[in-house]
C-alpha cells in the first residue's frame, strides 16, 4: 500500500498503533499527549489522526469513540515504523539452546519443545509444521519450442519421472519482426545447457532460495522467463499433502478480547483442528525465487525471510481478524518445514517476528545438526 505519510503523521501513528495494542481501548488525542513525548497539542494530533482516518489507517467503531488501527495501518506500521527486537531474538535463541537438546532428543521431541517455548513466550498460538520429506532433484531439462512463442520445458528427476509444462517465451522489445524459428532453437538449446549446468541434482524445493542476480548478460532478456519458469518448477515441488501442524498455545490466545464471540472462537478452532491441509499452504510458504535488480533497488522489493498476514490478507475467513507471522526453517539451503504464531491484529509485532524468526534459526540449526 502506497501512502505518503510526513513524519508527524507517522510518529502518531505509531503512538496509536501501539497505545491500542496495550490496552485494546480505541485511541483519543489526550492518551497520546499524556503518555507520549510528541511534542505538539491535542488539537495538531487530533488533525493529524483525522488525516490518517481519510487514508484508511485508522477508523473510529462508534463516532463518539477514538480512534483504532485498520489492517492497513498496522500494514504500514510493520513494514515502516518498527525493527524487529534483536535482543529479545538472541535471549530466545539462548533459552531454546538452553531448555531444548538435540543431541539427547529426536526432532519431532525438538519441534514440541519449541512450540511450548514459543505460545508461552509470545502468548499467541504457536503452529510448526514437520519437516517435508525428501524433494526430487533435477537430473535433466530441456527447453522445446512449440510453436512461435511458446516452449515446453521438459523435467526429468533422480526417480526418472518426467513432468512437461508449457510456457510463453518472452517477446522481443519489437514485435515488428518475428524472430527465425531456428535462431529461437539455438537459443533454447544454448538455455538448456546453461540450466542444466546451474540446476543439475539441485533439488526443486532450492530452486525458491536460488539467487539469479549473476546471470551471464547474453540471458538477460530471459530473466522475467526464469523468473516464471523457477516459479512453476516450486510450485509442482510442493508434496501433494500437507504434515501435521503441531498447535499450542490455544488457551492462552482466546482470553484475548478479539476472541469474545463464541461463533467466532468455533470458526477458528474447527480450522485449527479440521481444515489443517486449508492452513497449511499458508504457514509452509515458500518464497518466491529472487531475482536481483542491482544496485539501488528498493528495500521493499527485497526478499522478506518473515511472512506477516494481517487480517484481510489472509484468505480463510476464521483467520481475518487475526495476523499470521511465519518463517521457513531449514535443512542446509532448503526449506523443509515452518514456525509461525497465529494471534489478533491488535500483536506486539516487533517482538513476535524476533520471536518467530528466533525459533526458525534454532530448528534450522538443529535440523542441521541432526541429520
């Protein structure tokens, strides 16, 4: 969401956004002035929380009442006005090396473990994900043109299976002149080889994490086509099921008073409990293969490790007064499982992604050790 905030604006943004997140009581002008060193009057911020109202930031729930964050204000409170606790991550990554042994535990015992640790922390429901099994590596691909402007990439894995999918070439910058068909052969062939090179007994699932900022510059003009083409390769890596979701924490979150409607409470925990393989592709998200745009691209457009969905932005409707935070963890490159903490909008984001990311690099290292 793009919204062209002074730096006013922002500083009572951020003051109201946290002042409701400790009390859960809509936000008055007064609250902000006595508890907050923002150095202008009542009537400046009630100005300023006006103008933030009108950008869809905050909205008032009865029009004698004050003022509370929309999905889209935390949206930008998170994504702008915050840092993640790195202290508070270090603290939690000691106490998990401390409480937890992997030398002495399986990993399904390591992954209990961690989810108690994390709901109790974080007072929010904890959902880990067991590891996926092995993922089918890359033996073999060729690149096949169809007809003009369309190819068929043919995969062939360690197991011999093969899987095709047909894909759209990248047009050139003029359309003026169709491009020889056997220039277009060569071409592909040429790609093939060089894919083949990069790629071979890499499994799918790595090819997410790959970064391809390196690329020779001949392969330039295909890097919106790889871009495509990694994508759709992690996307049929996904196993056809998901694993069990292991969940704590439920207790503690539900005396939270987002959650005092009891239809509200069943919606959420038939989810939990019923529709896992619907939350599942949710938590275990992989990230999108990256492609750099070099020198002075803009931060937002970087690979984020943490995945925050706010309310709206979840797709299932038992989770959209709620944010989802999560993070893969890892064996060596590849992302095998995921850790996240499920609670209201009204979150301490700054220290439930410290939290989350904490408990990720723990079970990556474990993972590691363990294997």
């Amino acid at each position: 969401m793009q919204v062209s905030l002074t730096d006013r604006q922002q500083r009572i943004l951020w003051a109201t956004v946290r002042h409701y997140i400790a009390t859960a009581e809509p936000v008055g002008s007064k609250a902000l002035v006595d508890e907050y060193n923002l150095r202008v009057s009542p009537a400046t911020i009630r100005t300023a929380m006006g103008v933030l109202e009108k950008a869809g930031l905050l909205y008032q729930p009865h029009t004698s009442a004050g003022r509370i964050p929309s999905d889209s204000g935390y949206r930008i409170y998170v994504d702008n006005l915050i840092m993640p606790s790195d202290d508070l991550g270090l603290k939690v990554e000691q106490l998990f090396a401390k409480r937890l042994n992997w030398e002495n535990s399986s990993f399904e015992a390591l992954l209990h473990g961690a989810a108690q640790i994390l709901a109790t922390l974080s007072g929010y429901i904890t959902l880990i994900t067991m590891p996926q099994p092995r993922t089918a590596r890359l033996r073999h691909l060729q690149l096949v043109q169809i007809d003009p402007g369309r190819v068929m990439l043919i995969v062939v894995t360690d197991a011999y299976e093969t899987q095709s999918v047909l894909m759209e070439l990248p047009k050139p910058e003029s359309d003026a002149t169709p491009r020889d068909a056997e220039i277009v052969e060569r071409e592909l062939q040429i790609l093939s080889n060089f894919l083949n090179t990069q790629l071979r007994e890499r499994s799918l699932s790595e090819l997410a994490t790959l970064d391809w900022s390196e690329l020779d510059r001949q392969f330039e003009c295909y890097g919106d086509f790889l871009k495509t083409l990694l994508a759709e390769l992690t996307r049929r890596s996904q196993p056809p099921t998901s694993t069990p979701i292991m969940i704590r924490g439920v207790s503690e979150v539900l005396r939270q008073p987002e959650f005092s409607e009891l239809q509200q409470v069943q919606m959420l925990l038939h989810l939990l409990e019923e529709e896992q393989d619907q939350l599942w592709p949710l938590i275990f998200e992989l990230p999108t293969p990256y492609v750099s745009g070099g020198a002075g691209m803009p931060q937002q457009s970087q690979q984020k490790r943490v995945k925050v969905r706010i309310g709206t932005e979840n797709p299932l409707e038992p989770m959209r007064t709620c944010t989802l935070i999560s993070a893969t963890y890892r064996q060596g490159s590849v992302p095998v499982g995921s850790v996240g903490v499920l609670g209201p909008t009204r979150m301490v984001y700054e220290n439930a992604i410290a939290l989350v990311e904490a408990a990720a690099d723990f079970l990556s290292d474990a993972l590691s050790q363990t294997a």
